[in-house]
DNA sequence: CATATAGTTCGATTGACGTCGAACCAAGGA
DNA sequence: TCCTTGGTTCGACGTCAATCGAACTATATG
C-alpha cells in the first residue's frame, strides 16, 4: 500500500514553521477572534436560527453599549468573518464559514476539516 | 443502525452559543497567539528538531532585541501554550499538545481532532 | 575570583485597543 | 412633516501591550 506522503502528526503550526506574511495574515484573524465580546458575538450569529442574527438580538446579552458593540461587529467585519446586510429595519449578520475553518486549520491536526457548515 | 447524535455540521463556535467564562477562557489562549510574532515563535518551537528548541534557535529569526523575544515567550508560557527548561547554559522550550488542540478545537468541526502531537 | 555568554526582569515610552456619550443616518409610522 | 426606533460613526478618554536599553541572574570557563 502506499504509504502517507506526510505522516498525520501535529497542527500545521507545528509541523513546519510559519512564513513570516502567513503569520501576519493569521494574526488578523486571530486578532479579531481574540476578545470575550467578539467571541461569543461570532458563536451568538453562527448559532442562531437561520445562520444569521439581527443587532437587536445581540445586544441585550452584554453590558455594554450600543456603539461598543456595532464597533466589535465592524471589526468581525473587517477581518472578514462575518457579513452583515441591512433589510427594512434590522441589520443581518451572518459568519462566513471558510474564514472560521481558516482559523481552525491553523490548530487542528489532519487538516481536512469537514467543509460543510450549513446543511445546505 | 443508530443515527448520530449530533450533526456534524458547524464549528462549535457556530453550533451553539458559547458561555460568558468560557469565551474568556479561549480569548486568553488567543490573545496569547494573535500576533505575528508569537504565532512565528510557536510554530518554530514545536516544528524544530526534537520538538523542542533554544531561544538561540529563535532569536536570530527576528529583527527584534533579546527581551522582546524573551517578553513573547514569557506571554506563550503564561497562557500555557509551552513550557521552558533550563538545561546548563541554554533554555529550551516545547509545545504544550494540549493547548494547541483547545485552539483547534473551538473552530473545527467534527471535534476530534487527532490526540496525537508527537510520535512517542 | 574574574570574565564571557545566555536569558530574564525592570522601567520607560509609544502606539493600539475597548469603552462611552453625542451626533448622525436610515427606515417606518403618527 | 415630525417623531420614534435601530445602528453606525465620531471624538475623547483610560488602559493595556509591544518595544527598547539597562541592569540583573545563571551557567560555564580561564
């Protein structure tokens, strides 16, 4: 049989060090992912019914004020892990899935992480 | 044949909302990792020879004064991502598997990520 | 003991970050 | 048109974080 060109050992991280604009480029992400707030909004939006949460079922969950949060939004945005869109009243917000499994990739031996996310 | 309990579908991050301690608890591990820098010196360490590696190794790979370096680790160290052992002149220092894999853990889906780091 | 080398700790500086209040824009009714 | 509600942008403030030079500790060696 042929044997695995690459033995499925450790995390990327950890198999061969990490070029210089890789890292940086991974830092932004992990930056933006890098705060409780920005945590649990990103797991709030991502698990919310549909895929996708309105501003107004956000807030309520911190003690922090309306602008606070929108700034914390627009840096999810900014490092392109969520997307938001504006429909009559309300402002949508929903993750972009390949730019959450970036981050798992990172960290996570074997690579291939399921590529599916939503059903469909 | 029994159905699976659970769908594999998205990150857990993206399944169900994470709790307020628990998403303080993954912003320190990512805090500690979200700079170019530390990302740099992570994989270094746990891609080097023996799995484990001299801050001599590291230094000479930054434009950066030695007590930065040494402020970086010290970061790496006190989010329990490596750990660091005097041996005679040098100090080595080695990736906790652990650590990383709680990292990995938050963004991949199908959870189990593959328990081993290092070969024996 | 003196000296050299490897790393860490300390103190200071500079820039980035999280937070708020106030002002502003967008949409939907009276 | 005016008012209310939902969100964002702006400006400012306080704190934290990255970096450096200088001083310090630890080990080895002459």
């Amino acid at each position: 049989m042929a044997a695995p060109a690459t033995v499925p050992c450790c995390a990327p991280i950890a198999r061969e060090p990490i070029s210089e604009s890789d890292a940086a480029e991974a830092a932004v992400l992990l930056k933006a992912v890098a705060d409780p707030v920005r945590l649990r909004l990103l797991s709030m939006i991502g698990s919310h019914a549909g895929g996708e949460a309105c501003v107004c079922d956000l807030t309520g969950a911190f003690d922090l004020t309306a602008p606070t949060i929108s700034h914390h939004l627009k840096i999810l945005r900014t490092a392109g892990l969520i997307d938001g869109e504006r429909r009559g009243t309300w402002v949508y917000y929903r993750i972009i899935p390949e730019a959450v499994n970036k981050l798992g990739a990172l960290f996570t031996p074997l690579g291939d992480a399921a590529p599916v996310l939503l059903p469909a």
